[in-house]
C-alpha cells in the first residue's frame, strides 16, 4: 500500500515507522513520577538537591540535544541519528533496572535526556522532509495524536506498575525498542527528501502559499513548496543563514507562552485538587483526560480546520483561557474534567500547526528539521522556566501564598490577553490559517 506525500508516495510500512518514532518522545520523566513521595524511603539518605537534580537535570539535558540533533540533520544521515538515539534511549531504559542509588538514576536520567533529546525534532522532522501542503498538516497532527495518547497509555501503565517494584515503572522506557525493530523501513523515504538540493537564492525559489498550495497538488519537489521568505532589496537582513528571523522569533515566542500556559495543568492541578479535598485518583483522572484531550485534535485536524478555518487559532485559545479560568474557579471534580478537557483540547490544535509553521520559517527546505529543533527547544525551556515564572508573579501579587488558585487566575488572565493579541494579528503568519489546509 502505497501513502501519498503530495510529491509522491511512500510504503505504508515506512509511514509507520516514522510514527512509532513518536511513541516516545513525550516520555522522559514519567517514570520518576510514581516514586517521587516515597523516595525517602527508596533511598534513606536522599538529599533534597538529589531530588530536584532527578527531575530537572534530564529537561534540562534535552534542550542543548534537540538543538544538536537539528544541527546534525545537515550533515549526517537522519535515519543514522535515529537509530543512534533510540539506542541510547533503550540502553538508557535498560539500565534502570541496574540503579542502585541516586546518583545512578540521576546519571542514567541524563542520558535518557541525550537520547530523547536528538529523537524530538526528528520525529516530526522525517515527516516535514516527507509531506506537503495540506499532506504534512494532517501527518503532524497524527504524529501530535500518536505521541499524547502513548502519553497517555504510559501515565496508566506507570500507575499500574508502581505498586509494585519501585523499578517496575522504568518498563516503559523500553518502548523505544518497538520503534528501532521498524527503523529498517525508514529507508523507504525517498533520499530526495532526506537530502534536499541545496536551495536556489531565496527570491528564485521561494513560493507563495497559494502556489505552494497548486504545487502540492501537482506533487512537484519540496524545494518549490516553502513558504516565501518576505524579503527584498529594502529588508534583506530579515533572512539570516537561511532563516526567515520573524518568523522564527515570533514562533517561538507563541510555542513558549502556549506550552507555559497549559503546563500548569499537570503542575499545579494535584496541589489545587488536594486542596480542595479531592482523592489522589481523581487527580489522576483529571490528569490523564487533560492528556486524552490533547491527543484527540491530532487525529481530526484537518476536519477541525476545515470548519474553523481562520477562526481557528483565535478559537483555540479562548477554549484554552476558558479551561485555565473553569479550574480556578471550579470546586467540583466534574468541572475540573470538563476545564481538563477544554484546556487539552485547544493545546492540541496550537501544536501540530506550530510544528507544520515550523517548517516554513526556513527558506532552505533541508534546515526544516532544524527549523523544527529550535522551535521545540522552545517548549522543554517552558517546561523547566513554568515554576520560576508562576513564582515572579506570586510575589508580587501573592507573597503571601493566601490564594491556592493563583497560578489558574495568573494564566486565565494572560490567555486573555493571548486571545487579543492572536485576533489582533490573526493575519500574521503564526496565527493564520493556510487556504491550502482547507
């Protein structure tokens, strides 16, 4: 069976490799989690720098790797990089269950980090080299949908394990295995699209959305169908080593603030539940349907764009302000799932369009994974920076710690703002919606 790239086409098996990719690379740390209250037990003598190493350092190994990875792309054999990484992430996985102490966890942590660090931008870069057009927007969003529901599966099975053996959890880093038995197929993508041909100078061979659009369609080379770089003889400084600077900054910008405004979901709803009375097993729930929720858009995104068209990132983020406001004021466990499920559902539509606008802030077509590398260190930056940031505020509104709800109110607020601001601009290119992907 034979998959349509909008160039061409690729066996099926090779559609599936390049998913099962996905498997794992929302997975770093999960583990850990089970085992975070009880770790005093597991290790007597655990210090408390120990324990914030063990969950910050791996995040933080991730970032400088992602950014590797994107540079390595250029040079060496994608699928080489993949392999090498999946590797490293299943030696990683296997000598968890070797870990005598805390110093081995937080080492071999580390290099779970280097592994899943230059397995990111490839996992959705092997599907930008491959698709175009409207083709890469709903691979993308498989590929978003694939990687929140292992996510998801992995949060259960974690839970499920840790009952048992505190080494048991650390099962689930052995999914990468899955991945590298199919990695044999990835040598079915076309070399054209692992090695693009150096590009042509940007005015020659950029293309308009609009005949990136017909080009797609026609299935001509991925070289013609990158988004035009908005340069000329008065502004050629908006181009730099083949990127299109406003772009780039504007994207990240948008991923960084998208990614801290969400994340809170899964930081400080336990605090807030507990709180509120509610038992450490509806936490979970509302946990694990927050990531239910983000997984679910990925599969439907084209029909979802389709009918929201350019309303649709102006919509997403009022759902998200609205999930983020029903949590601060919401006491009830059912309103808690609702807001879990509004919040999930407006990040997923955000991510898989920001990962397809990743590839056209390039005007060379072989930097897209690159591309990809830098807008997705955005997120893991987010991630570590979310406490840091909550805290600035809190001091300043809150030193006294009085309101338990304040970093749901803080980031209501700010999606508000957020919302303005993606109407304000919603012709900008991070916020508009391509005709071609309806």
């Amino acid at each position: 069976m034979k998959i349509n790239t909008g160039k061409g086409t690729i066996p099926l098996m090779t559609l599936i490799a390049i998913w099962s990719i996905s498997l794992t690379v929302n997975l770093p740390g999960l583990a850990i989690t089970p085992m975070l209250g009880n770790l005093d037990k597991i290790f007597p003598h655990t210090s408390e720098l120990e324990i914030q190493l063990l969950t910050v350092l791996p995040n933080l190994c991730i970032i400088p790797f992602v950014l590797l990875s994107g540079r390595l792309s250029l040079s060496k054999s994608k699928i080489r990089i993949v392999v090498v990484a999946l590797a490293i992430y299943l030696a990683s996985g296997i000598l968890y269950f070797f870990a005598r102490n805390m110093v081995d966890l937080i080492v071999i942590s580390c290099l779970l980090g280097i592994g899943c660090g230059l397995l990111i931008p490839l996992a959705a870069g092997l599907l930008a080299d491959t698709f175009v057009g409207r083709f890469r927007m709903r691979q993308l969003g498989i590929k978003s949908g694939i990687s929140n529901l292992a996510l998801v599966c992995a949060t259960y099975i974690v839970g499920w394990l840790g009952h048992g053996n505190w080494r048991l959890p650390f099962a689930v880093y052995l999914i990468p295995a899955i991945p590298l038995a199919l990695s044999v197929f990835l040598r079915g993508i076309p070399k054209a699209d692992l090695n693009p041909a150096p590009a042509a100078p940007a005015g020659d061979m950029a293309a308009t959305s609009k005949a990136a659009s017909k080009a797609s369609e026609a299935g001509v080379a991925a070289g013609s169908i990158h988004a035009k770089a908005p340069v000329g003889a008065k502004n050629p400084s908006r181009v730099t080593d083949g990127f299109i600077m406003p772009r780039v900054w504007s994207l990240i910008a948008v991923y960084f603030f998208v990614c801290y405004a969400t994340v809170i979901v899964s930081y400080y709803t336990p605090f807030l539940m507990q709180t509120e009375g509610m038992s450490d097993s509806e936490t979970g729930t509302v946990t694990a349907i927050f990531f239910l929720a983000v997984f679910l858009p990925g599969f439907i995104l084209p029909y979802i764009v389709r009918l929201c068209r350019q309303s649709t990132l102006i919509l997403s983020s009022v759902v998200m302000a609205a999930g983020v406001l029903l949590m601060a004021v919401g006491h009830d466990f059912a309103l808690m799932c609702v807001a879990a499920v509004l919040v999930g559902l407006g990040y997923g539509i955000f991510q898989p369009l920001i990962y397809d606008k990743a590839t056209q802030i390039v005007t060379v077509p072989a930097k897209a994974t690159l591309a990809l590398a830098i807008v997705l260190a955005a997120n893991y930056i987010s991630i570590s920076a979310t406490p840091f940031i909550v805290d600035g505020f809190r001091d300043i509104f809150d030193p006294r710690r009085l309101v338990n709800t304040f970093p749901f109110i803080l980031n209501s607020v700010l999606l508000g703002l957020f919302t303005v601001v993606v109407l304000i601009f919603r012709r900008s290119f991070v916020f508009r919606i391509d005709p071609s992907y309806y």
